[in-house]
C-alpha cells in the first residue's frame, strides 16, 4: 500500500502576521487528533491579497483565515458568502467548496459560542463597547442568536451610528447608539457587558474602559474581546464583583474550533488548543 504524503493545507493571511498564536493552536489542535493537515502563518501586503488567493486555489488548499487588514478587502476575491458574513461584509475565514471559497465569519460566532455556555441568549439585552470590525462580528452574531436589545456605545459616531442602522436594518435585534464620550453609566437591565474595542490589548495593557463601575452589577456576565493579555482591568472588574466572566482567549479558542470544524468536520479538544497559546502571548 503507498504512502498519502500529500497533507491538506490551511492557513493564515495578514499583516503583521509574526504576532498572532492561531498558528500554534490551529497546529496544536490538528497533531492532538492525529489529522494530516497543516497551517500556515503568511505575512500578505493589501496589495497580494488578490494573488494569495489565487495561490491558495491553486495549490489546492482547503481553506484559510484572514486577519488585520484584508476580512473587508477578501470579500471580493472569494466565491460566496455565508449568511452572518454578508450581513457582517467581513470574512475571517474560507472554506473550500469543490473549486469555490466560501466566506464564513466566525469571530463572532466563537464569542457567541462562549457566552451560549453560560445564558439562554434569546431575550437578553446587551451593552457592548466598540464598533470595529470585531464588535460588527459579535453584533450580527448576537441579533441573530435573539438578543433583544443591543446598546452599541463607541467613541466615534460614525462607525457606532452605522452598526445601529445595520443590525435595526437586517437583524431581528432593537439597537441604540450611545456616543461614549465619558464613563458610561450601565443601565440596571443589562444582562451582558462585552468589550469589542482594542482597550487593554497588548502593550497598552493598563488601559481601561471609561465605565461607571458602580453600576457593574454582579449578574451582568461580563466578556472580553481582548486576548492579549486575557486577564484584562475588565475582566479584574467582572471577578471582583461576582459576575460570570469570559475572556478572549477562550473566544479566540472557539473561533479556531469552528474554523477547524468548517475545514474537516472534527469537533475539536479546546483545551488542547488553550494549552497551547497560556503563555505564547
Ligand atoms: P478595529 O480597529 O476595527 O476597531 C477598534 C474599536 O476599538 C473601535 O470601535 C474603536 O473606536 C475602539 N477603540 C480603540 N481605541 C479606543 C479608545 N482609546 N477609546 C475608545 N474606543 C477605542 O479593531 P477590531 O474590531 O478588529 O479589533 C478589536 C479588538 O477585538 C482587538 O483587541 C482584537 O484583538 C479583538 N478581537 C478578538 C477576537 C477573539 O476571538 N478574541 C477576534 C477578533 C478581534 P472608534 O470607532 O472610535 O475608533
């Protein structure tokens, strides 16, 4: 009998790349289950996006993620989108159909996977910071989970006005802006405080959000995008005050495993791939 030497092939494509662990976990992961398959972390200017998706259809590969700054700009070097992804007009991942790349997004889907372990999200109401390309991913994947009622607060009002009118426009969520131009005051109803700004991501580690932390009540489940470092002034804030917290990098774990479970149909060991990048970062 011969030898199958031919591995399947997935990957990262980014800017700067040398700084992001989802290689280590992806790796991880994939060794753990005894899976033939490979990851590669590639640094790709804006302007070879085009070409390492042409490079990555020719070389046969399964799929791939895209990171800082090309989940917008991929959208047109792909086949089609998946439904959150085109709601969202980012893509963080591809997957290969027959000869098609298919957009999916799981950023949001990894947050949304957390924080589905510990509440029923149907109902709920929610503060979240932020209005980048994270906090678009959460926002879309939460309207479509049945959160209720979304506060997006975001310090410029542009991007903050036009996540409202997208997820008012094309989810079945009811959505607010707040201009966050001081602490902001959590209304008593909140169910679920979640960071999706880049506050307190590496090196600004000390970075807080202007919150009126006496209004952080301790049933709020309190969740960070930040992963670099997890333990955030955020998170800190949360323990302190008795609420259930989630971290980013256990997000960033879920996005994998949905990425690897896109690409090859194994339902991965997530703590095999949280062992993986404790102390990477
Ligand atoms: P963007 O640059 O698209 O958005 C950044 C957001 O942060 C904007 O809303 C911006 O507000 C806000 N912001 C930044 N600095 C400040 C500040 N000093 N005060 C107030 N608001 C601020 O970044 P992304 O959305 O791509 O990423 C955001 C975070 O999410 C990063 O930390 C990233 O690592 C994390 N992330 C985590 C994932 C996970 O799985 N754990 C997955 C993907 C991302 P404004 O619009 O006013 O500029």
């Amino acid at each position: 009998m011969s030898q199958n030497f031919l591995s399947s092939l997935v990957g990262s494509f980014a800017q700067p790349a040398a700084e992001n662990p989802t290689v280590a976990i992806m790796e991880a992961a994939f060794r753990h289950h005894g899976l033939d398959w490979r990851y590669l972390n590639c640094e790709v200017a804006p302007d070879d996006l085009g070409d390492a998706v042409r490079g990555a259809r020719a070389m046969g590969w399964s799929g791939f993620n895209c990171s800082i700054p090309h989940k917008v700009a991929v959208v047109k070097h792909i086949d089609e989108l998946g439904r959150s992804a085109e709601i969202i007009g980012a893509v963080n991942t591809a997957v290969r159909d027959g000869d098609r790349f298919i957009g999916e997004n799981t950023d949001g889907q990894g947050f949304v996977e957390s924080i589905s372990a510990k509440t029923d999200l149907p109902g709920k109401k929610v503060v979240l910071f932020g209005a980048g390309g994270a906090a678009r991913a959460l926002a879309v994947e939460l309207a479509l989970a049945g959160v209720t009622e979304m506060t997006i607060v975001n310090r410029s009002p542009g991007r903050g006005e036009e996540l409202v009118a997208l997820l008012n426009a094309r989810t079945p969520t009811s959505a607010i802006y707040v201009c966050w131009d001081g602490p902001f005051q959590l209304p008593a109803a909140t169910d679920i405080v979640a960071n999706a700004t880049s506050i307190g991501l590496y090196p600004d580690v000390d970075a807080e959000l202007a919150v009126d932390w006496s209004t952080l009540a301790e049933t709020m489940i309190v969740a960070d995008g930040v992963h670099n470092p997890p333990e955030t002034h955020l998170i800190r804030m949360g323990r302190d005050r008795g609420c259930v917290v989630l971290d980013g990098l256990g997000m960033l774990v879920n996005v994998c495993a949905i990425c690897i479970r896109l690409w090859t149909g194994v339902d991965v060991e997530k703590q095999v791939m949280h062992d993986a990048v404790v102390g990477l970062t």
